[in-house]
C-alpha cells in the first residue's frame, strides 16, 4: 500500500521535474535523528529479513470518535486543529467536522493554510457542513475596500492616496486575516466551527495578532467595563478546544511540544492531542515497518505520559482518506 502511494505521486510529478536526474533512497527502520542513523541514510540496505522484537504492549488508546464525544458537550463551539505541516490536520479537521455533521450538528469546516485542500479531501457534500477558506488574497481585496469605502470617503485626493499607500502595508493582510478569524470565532457560539490551521509559523502569527488587539481594547476599555474579545474566546476553555496534531516521530513530537508552550504561554490550554498515521496501531507484517512500528513507541509513550492530558491515536490507513464515507471510517477506527 505504500508503494502503491509512492508510485502514484511519482507519476503526478510535473513534465519539468521528471526530466532531472533523479535519486532514490530507501526507506529506513529507523528515523534520521543522531550521527549513527544519518550515516546509515546512503546505504542500499533497506531492512534485515529476520523478524524483529515484539512491541511492548502500550496503553489503551482512543480514537478519533470517543475524541468527538468529548467534543460535543452543549452543541457548539471552536474546534481548532494544530501542528508542523505535513502531519494531516487537514483530513482530520474533515474527519472531525464529517462525524460532528454525521451526529446532527450543525458544522462550519473552515481553514487558515495556505495549501487548502479542504474541498480535495471532503470530495463531497454532507447535510449539516459548510466548507469556507479563508483567503488571504480575497480578505484582503475585501477590507481594502471597506476601508477605502468607510474612512477615504470625505478625503481629498491627496488623503486618499495616502490611505491607499498605507493599505498596501504588509500588516493589511494581518489586520484582514484577523478580521475573518474573528468573524469565523463569533459563529461557534451557535454551532461546531472546526478550522484547519495554517502550519504552526503562520497561526503563531495570527495568534500574536490576536492577542495585541486584546491589549489594545483592554488599554482602552480600562479595568471597569465589560469587554469581549477573540483571544478572551480562545482562553475560554468551555469555548475553544485546541487538538494539536503530530506524528509519532522524534521532529513533530518536540514541535508539537514548543506548539504546547507558546500556547500556553498566550493563556490557551491545549484539549487534547492527536498522534496521527501511527503504524503501530496498524499493526503491519511486513519486518522494515514493523522495525519503524517499534521504534514510534518512545514518541507514543511520550505523548500519553508527559505531553497530553487526553489523546487519540489515528492507524496509519492503506489509502488516502478521501470522501465522506471514507473519512468516517477514518474518525471510527481504533
């Protein structure tokens, strides 16, 4: 299965691409951390014949839907999936939006990355979900506009001109981003808004954003009055629940912890953690994955005992989940 995929990616490559040389490196049973794997990155060997030793028994683990019947406690609110690129927040946002809509709820599945293969993965329609991407390109077209229409509309043309000068600032994509999270923020409080994050650089941003016009309102607000703002929602445990999404790997694993620290250093508490393509939940026969298999079980035990206070662990799956019906196999299957 495996194979199968790289083979399929292999022959999507572009034209231009195809025609370089290439080189091909086999896949190892172990991961290229330390000075004694990387010295092994080059050799034609790809895996010893002889079975390896049997995996120590880990803890019980979840899946992904007793994760979602945590969720769903009074039926709505924002559910925020984060973590280094490549790790899969994408189909699991889908999976975790597509079992909430399969329950009934109503469900706005939306993302921040810049990538946005939402649609590619979903492949399809479902009663109770809205899919939406929020572009950064069209966010902000859209609030140059409202600006231009709002506080250029009794300026002269020399005042005009510089407020469109000013608008073509790099922080005017910030400042229209920020303004379509919040809106996105504001709809959880009467339905499931599950959002696939922008990789961890990008949200960090976005988060930073949001915490200075928190201070800046409460600067201006003062200690007495009674104010609301996007990071207050985003704190609000009962409101917000953070899944931090990562891969049973030395890499991910460390950054998915500094994730943990930034956040809650901003006053967020992560909900929960999601070990995603986990082959030892796969259970595979083949001697070089069930070496990789065995080798996931420090980063596994890591998660469970230091890292998360609840956590679900999604197998590794033959095929990429694509569909509706696919991805609710994806969220049912321990």
């Amino acid at each position: 299965a495996i194979w199968k995929k790289e083979q399929n990616e292999l022959a999507q490559l572009p034209a231009a691409l195809r025609k370089m040389s290439t080189d091909q490196i086999p896949l190892k049973a172990f991961n290229m951390v330390g000075i004694p794997a990387l010295r092994h990155l080059f050799s034609s060997e790809i895996s010893e014949t002889s079975a390896p030793q049997v995996m120590a028994s880990l803890p019980a683990t979840k899946d992904l839907q007793s994760l979602v019947d945590s969720l769903v406690g009074e039926g709505h609110g924002l559910i925020m999936l984060m973590g280094k690129g490549g790790v899969g927040k994408t189909t699991l946002a889908a999976a975790v939006a597509v079992e909430l809509a399969d329950r009934g709820y109503a469900v706005h599945l939306t993302t921040s990355d810049p990538a946005a293969h939402l649609s590619e993965t979903l492949a399809g329609v479902m009663d109770n979900l809205t899919v939406s991407r929020i572009d950064p390109q069209s966010e902000t077209e859209n609030y140059r506009r409202s600006v231009l229409a709002s506080k250029g509309k009794n300026l002269d043309e020399h005042g005009r001109m510089l407020l469109e000068e000013d608008l073509r600032s790099p922080c005017t994509e910030e400042i229209a981003v920020f303004h379509a999270f919040s809106r996105i923020i504001q709809e959880s409080a009467k339905k499931f808004v599950v959002m696939d994050t922008a990789p961890t650089g990008h949200t960090l941003l976005l988060l930073d954003a949001t915490g200075a016009y928190h201070r800046e309102l409460a600067r201006q607000m003062g200690a007495n009055k009674h104010f609301s703002t996007p990071m207050m929602q985003l704190q609000d445990k009962a409101q917000t629940k953070v899944l931090i999404v990562t891969l049973a790997e030395n890499t991910p694993v460390l950054e998915a912890a500094n994730l943990q620290v930034e956040l809650r250093r901003a006053g967020i508490e992560p909900w929960a953690w999601i070990i995603n393509n986990s082959l030892a939940l796969a259970h595979p026969t083949a001697p070089l994955l069930q070496k990789r298999a065995i080798n996931e079980q420090t980063q596994l035990l890591l998660v469970m005992n230091k890292y998360a206070s609840r956590y679900a662990i999604v197998p590794l799956v033959a095929e990429i989940p694509v569909g509706v019906e696919a991805l609710k196999r994806l969220a049912r299957r321990a």
